[in-house]
C-alpha cells in the first residue's frame, strides 16, 4: 500500500490503538476518531480519516482499516485495504486451521471418519505418498528451525510444517508416486544439509516411514518418534534415523526390561558381561564390524591373527559363547545390544 499511494494507510484495534501503519511512526499511538462504522464492511469519514471496520465481536469492533482524508479517493484507498486485510485475514486463518488439523492428526486426537470430512473441507487429497518427517532440537530450542523447515518446504496447500513441542518441529511433505523411499531419503538428507548451512543449533532427524492415506500420519509419527529414541541408544553417532533401518534395535527397544535382564542371565551364565575388560569388548566390536572376519579383523586391529585367535578363546572361556560361530555371534551381538538399551533406562550395566 506504501508503494501504491501516498495517503497514510493503516489498521487499529478494538482499543484504538494503531497496529500496522504505512507510517510506522505513528505504529503504536492511539487514534481518537470521532466515530466508527458499527458493523463488518460499514464505511465512514470522520475526523479527517475515512475507516471501514474488518469484522464485529460480541465486545464491538475487532479491526478497523482506515486512511487519511474524507475524499472519494480516501473511501478508495480505504475499501481497497480492507479487502487486502481480508484476504490476509482469511488465509491467516485458514492456515492456522489446516496447520491444527494436521497437528491433531499426528497427535492421533481426529476420529478416522472426520478426517475424510475436514480433508474436503481443506481440498486435501487423503491418498497420497507423504513423508513425515520430525526434527528434534538436542541443545537449546531455537524458532529459526521451525523458520528453515517453512522456507523449505513453502508449497502450504500440500507440505505442512508443525511445531509440535519446544523442541520438535514435525514435516509432512508429499511425496512423487513409485519411488517414495528414494525421494524419502533424498528429502531428508537435503533438509539436515540446509539446517546446517543455516547455521541450526543440534539436531537430530526422524523419518518414518512413508504414509500412503492422512490415516497413516499418526503411525507414520510414531515410527519418527521411535527412530529418534531408538538411535539415541543404538546410533548416538548419526543424524538423520530412519525407521525402516533400525533393525533389532526398534525390537529391543520395545521388550520389557525385566525380560531383558532375564535374557542377559540366560546368556551369561559362567559369568556376566562385566567380566569383559574394554580392551576385550574393542575386540569384539571390531570382529562384528568385520563380519567375523578373523584375518580382516586382526589386520585393522594391527595384531597377529594368532593374538586374535587368543582373544577370542578367552571369550568363549569366560562367556561360554564362540564368536567365530554364527549362532553364538548373534546371541552375543543381541546381548550386547540389550546391555547398551538397559543402561540407556538406567538399569546399570557395563559400558560399551
């Protein structure tokens, strides 16, 4: 309106206080008017200001537009911010409704029927790949997250962008048809490489895995919610979990606790894990991360492979469990794993 005319334009509120001004000097004054229109659309001049209100209250006035002079080229200039405010208005709201709506969505507070419902009302289309994305913020929060996501993801008719904690900002974008996990993980690689060019403070991203119906958002978030606190026992080292790539991880994660304390006894026998030194579990780690490769292993531990032969006899010596054999790996891989997540609950346990 600035760059359109050089009448003084502007918006008070019910207590006639100025809240956006062409003129921000004046932002923040009290305007005295001698009188005001009493219903939505009403037009009047007074007080050398032309004012046409927004819409009621049940208390009077909420908004009113105005600008300077009583002239016919005042009334123009008035009507054409008010259809402006309107318009900013209805699409302000409006966006606030769809953002609620898929909020209560993902936090599964929407009766599967009424989604059907209120997705017509908003002209979604229920069927379609969407990713859900969940950025959660390790450090202090910081808004300009929330801002990197929006400025991202802009298409507001079909990705949405939620805050749904102090720390976490939820995505659901659409996805291209046929290739949703190729496009899943480009989506989420190229949003943790624009956070941290902004300059985002820590973060941590969890990726659920693909929603085919508006339905699905509240699983889908559930899986991101997972994958966050699942690699924050099992992957502290990366930043960007997907849900389908936990593995064993996503089912001890959900075991009881007591079954697994019960499992650690039925493994260890002879003795508890605890009886290993951490030079003695460095060795395992690297077995495992070698595929039990007695050579390759031995290599990247820069020892003889007779040393590593040695190692592991006295492995199976204390825990009665030989790595060189497969179902004994895997026993000792599982049980590993189990100590690591109940020492994340806080249930004690050797260090890893």
């Amino acid at each position: 309106m600035r760059e359109a005319t050089d009448r003084v334009v502007g918006v008070i509120d019910s207590d006639g206080g100025i809240v956006a001004s062409t003129d921000l000097s004046i932002v923040g004054q009290t305007a005295e008017p001698h009188e005001l229109p009493e219903e939505a659309g009403d037009i009047i001049s007074s007080g050398g200001r032309t004012y046409k209100s927004l819409n009621p209250t049940g208390r009077g006035l909420n908004y009113v537009v105005f600008a300077d002079g009583e002239d016919e080229y005042a009334r123009t200039i008035c009507s054409l911010a008010y259809v402006a405010a309107q318009e900013a208005k209805l699409r302000y709201d409006e966006s606030n409704d769809r953002t609620a709506f898929i909020k209560s969505i993902l936090s599964d507070n929407v009766l599967p029927g009424d989604i059907y419902v209120r997705s017509r009302e908003f002209g979604f289309v229920t069927d379609t790949p969407r990713a859900v994305i969940l950025v959660r913020q390790t450090d202090a929060p910081d808004l300009n997250v929330l801002e990197i996501a929006r400025e991202m993801f802009p298409d507001i008719q079909n990705d949405f962008v939620v805050s749904m904690s102090e720390r976490d900002v939820a995505i659901i974008a659409v996805l291209p048809e046929n290739e949703e996990e190729q496009n899943l993980q480009e989506l989420s690689g190229a949003l943790a490489r624009r956070m941290r060019i902004a300059g985002a403070p820590p973060f941590v991203i969890g990726v659920g895995s693909p929603a085919n119906s508006l339905r699905e958002l509240a699983d889908k978030y559930k899986e991101a919610q997972v994958s966050i606190e699942v690699g924050k026992v099992f992957d502290t080292d990366r930043t960007i979990i997907h849900y389908e790539s936990l593995g064993i991880g996503r089912l001890i994660y959900q075991l009881p606790k007591r079954l697994c304390e019960m499992f650690l006894a039925e493994v260890f026998k002879k003795n508890p894990i605890e009886a290993l030194d951490a030079e003695t579990l460095y060795t395992i780690n690297k077995f495992f991360e070698n595929n039990l490769n007695v050579s390759e292993t031995s290599r990247r531990l820069f020892v003889h492979r007779n040393t590593l032969v040695y190692r592991l006899e006295k492995i199976k010596k204390i825990t009665g469990l030989d790595l060189r054999e497969l179902d004994h790996a895997i026993v000792f891989k599982v049980a590993l794993m189990v100590t690591k997540y109940l020492k994340s609950q806080g249930k004690g346990g050797f260090s890893i």
